[in-house]
C-alpha cells in the first residue's frame, strides 16, 4: 500500500484497536484464531497476512496428514529422547482427529490411504516391536508399524528392499482445508487484513503499535507471531532455520499403481498419489547448504534429482511428464519441537512446524490459546 493518508472510517474500522493481533494465516495463524475466538468469543482477533493467500508452507506442501515414518521417530526418540519424541506424535495424532472432527472427509480430500516407509536395510525393521511399544498409549493399536513387503509390487515401486506400513496416516488436500479453516474464521468473526506486511511491532506498558508502513500503525492488546520460517526479523533470539522444499508433480498417468502417503530417508524424500497422479517433494538432504533459504525458487539440480527418483524408485519402466514445479519454506532447528512461548507481557509466539505443520497446527493453536488466556 502507498502511504497515503488514512480516512476516520477506516481507523474506526478496518484499522481499529483489536485485543489480539496474528501475524500469518497459515494453518498455525488459522487454527490459532479458531482456538481463541472460541474460547473467548467476545475477544475481537485480526490476522494480518502479507500475501493475499498465505504463503509459506501451509499452500506449497505435499498434503500428507502425517503421523510420521518409522526412521523418523527412531531418529527423533535418539535426538531428543522418548518423551518429547512421543509428545510429538500424541500432538499430529490428535491434531489429525481434529481436523476430521471439523471437517468431513469430502470436504477437504481426507483419505485414511495409510502411510508407508521403503527401506534398504534392516536396521530400523528391527527395532519395529519397540518403537509400536511406545506408541500403543497414543494410537492403541499393538502394530502401529508393520512390515508390508508384499505391497512393494502391488504399488510398483522399484529399488526397495522392505516397505513399512502405518495404518495412522492419510492424506488431504491443503488447499481445501486452508479454505474451510478461512471460511471457519470468518463465520466466528475472525478479520482478516490480507495484502499487509507487518513492518515492525513495539510494545509499551499499555497497549502494542504494529506498524504496517510507514505512517500507518494497528494497535492492540496482544500479538502472536505464527510467522513461521519468516520469524526471523521478530524472534532475533530464537533459532528458525528457513528449509526449502521443491516439489514436482505428473500429469496423469494412466493405470497408476501407487496409491497412499510414501516416506523415503528418514522422510527427507515424500510422495503421494493425487487421484493419478504423482506428487514428489524433498531431498533438501542433496544440497542443505543452498535449500537453506526463504527464497521460493526451484533449482535445476533438485528438481533433476527428484525426477531420477521418480524414475528409479517410484515410476520404472512407466513414462511420465512433469505438469508443475514449486517450492515452500518450512521453518526447521536443531530440535523439531515447535516453538510455542510467551516472549513478553503482550507479544506470544508459535512457530518452526518443520514439516509436520498440517498435523500439528490444531494442537499447536490450542497450546497458544492456553497461554494468550
Ligand atoms: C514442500 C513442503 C512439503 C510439506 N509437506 C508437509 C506435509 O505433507 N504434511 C505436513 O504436515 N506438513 C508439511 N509441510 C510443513 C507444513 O506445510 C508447515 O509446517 C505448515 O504449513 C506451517 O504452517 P504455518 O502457518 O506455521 O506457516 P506458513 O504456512 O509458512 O505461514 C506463515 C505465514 O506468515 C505470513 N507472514 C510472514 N511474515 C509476515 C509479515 N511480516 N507480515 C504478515 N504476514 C507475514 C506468510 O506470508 C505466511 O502466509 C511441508 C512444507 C513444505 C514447504
């Protein structure tokens, strides 16, 4: 917007003084005005949003409702240890029972297809019964992982040696379900303000100033960053390492066999059908150094590497043609525990979904609430 001066309608409407501001409608920005303004409907919250769609992860992403691979967890539970390993997963597996009690399956592409893992060797296939030991109180079921190499063939996959199943996981369309939580927000009376940088905010004892431009100014009581892997310039304290993620995806392809959520390298790699086609994202673990950025750009090199794997592993012997190529930025840091925390008397914060946001954006909403409150 132009600094053109402002009229009295609009700063005694649009830009009036709101109790909570949100900066980013992404599903963390969305599901955190769902769980407010439900507890405290008579609270008025605003989300400023920079793009005129969101525009981050939460539109670029594959769409897995993800519970997560066995090698993630195992690497998971060895990085930071079994309780914040399964506080994760108890997270993206309620967060996944929200979003369908929300919303029908129909409306927001919902399958329970069933999630599955390719492995090479039997490291990982070996500690199955102890990592379904730790997720029985979460899932209830003895055999959250099992092994289903008979699948490998029935999907024609190539170069796989041992195919895991997880029964937990599904699939949806990200699209959809950031509509519906929109159309959500505005029947609670949730405001939007789209278009909208915000600029810079400070904080006084009575009240916060968020500016938008330069002569333009909201004020309100309380903020919360739910700016994901663009924090960086509000949280200077907090680690948020921005991760690109490039995806590719087929035009039809006919007599398609796959059919579900795939993981490959402790989930660096990730696949999907989408009706007859396929989608492909990943391997950032190729080349870290150049995939740590917020830039929205596909390079030549990932995206050749991605189509070898689509023809080697996911599609042999099959022809295919690429129909689009993007990219997202995930927000990622040496732990995968999101950051969700009070920063000061007013400003709040919940960010670094890695890439699991789809899952645990509904939890994470909720655990913000508890703090704004
Ligand atoms: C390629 C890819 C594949 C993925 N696959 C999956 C998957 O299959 N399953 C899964 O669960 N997760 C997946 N993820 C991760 C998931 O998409 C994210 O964790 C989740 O979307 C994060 O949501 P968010 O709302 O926190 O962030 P975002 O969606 O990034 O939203 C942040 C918003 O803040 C806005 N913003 C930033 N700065 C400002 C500012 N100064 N003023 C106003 N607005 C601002 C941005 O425009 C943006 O819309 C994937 C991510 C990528 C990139």
């Amino acid at each position: 917007m132009k600094n053109i001066s402002t009229s009295i309608w609009e700063l005694d409407t649009f830009y009036r003084k709101r109790d909570i501001v949100i900066i980013g409608s992404g599903f963390t920005g969305l599901w955190t005005a769902i769980s407010i303004k439900e507890k405290f409907p008579e609270k008025s919250v605003l989300i400023i949003e920079r793009n005129p769609i969101p525009t981050g992860a939460s539109t670029r992403n594959a769409g897995f409702a993800c519970f997560g691979s066995l090698t993630e967890i195992i690497s998971d539970s060895e990085k930071m240890g079994w309780d914040k390993t399964l506080d994760l997963v108890k997270m993206r597996f309620e967060g996944l029972q929200k979003i369908q009690s929300y919303f029908s399956a129909d409306e927001i592409d919902f399958e329970l297809c069933g999630g599955y893992e390719i492995l090479n060797n039997e490291k990982a296939s070996d500690r199955l019964d102890e990592v379904n030991q730790h997720l029985f109180p979460i899932t209830k079921t003895e055999k959250t992982f099992r092994i289903a190499n008979e699948k490998i063939k029935e999907f024609g996959l190539g170069k796989s040696e041992f195919l895991v199943e997880n029964l937990c996981e599904g699939s949806l369309h990200s699209g959809k379900l950031l509509m519906k939580l929109v159309e959500k927000c505005h029947e609670i009376k949730v405001e939007f303000l789209c278009g909208t940088e915000v600029e810079s905010v400070s904080e006084n004892e009575n009240e916060l100033e968020i500016k938008i431009n330069k002569n333009l100014s909201l004020i309100s009581d309380k903020v919360i960053f739910c700016t994901n892997a663009f924090s960086s310039k509000f949280l200077k304290f907090e680690e948020i390492i921005p991760a690109r993620g490039q995806v590719i995806l087929t035009e039809p392809i006919e007599n398609l066999k796959l059919k579900g959520t795939f993981h490959y390298d402790e989930g660096f790699y990730y696949f999907r059908n989408i009706g007859n086609r396929i989608l492909l994202g990943g391997a950032r673990n190729q080349d870290f150094k150049t995939e740590e950025t917020s830039i929205f750009e596909t390079t030549e090199f990932l995206q050749n590497h991605l189509e070898n794997f689509l023809k080697d592993v996911i599609l042999p012997n099959q022809d295919f043609k690429i129909a689009m190529r993007w990219s997202g930025i995930m927000a990622m840091g040496s732990e995968k525990m999101p950051i969700v925390k009070q920063l000061s008397e007013r400003q709040f914060c919940a960010v670094r979904l890695s890439g699991m946001g789809v899952a645990l954006a509904p939890k994470i909403g909720e655990m913000v609430c508890e703090l704004v409150s």
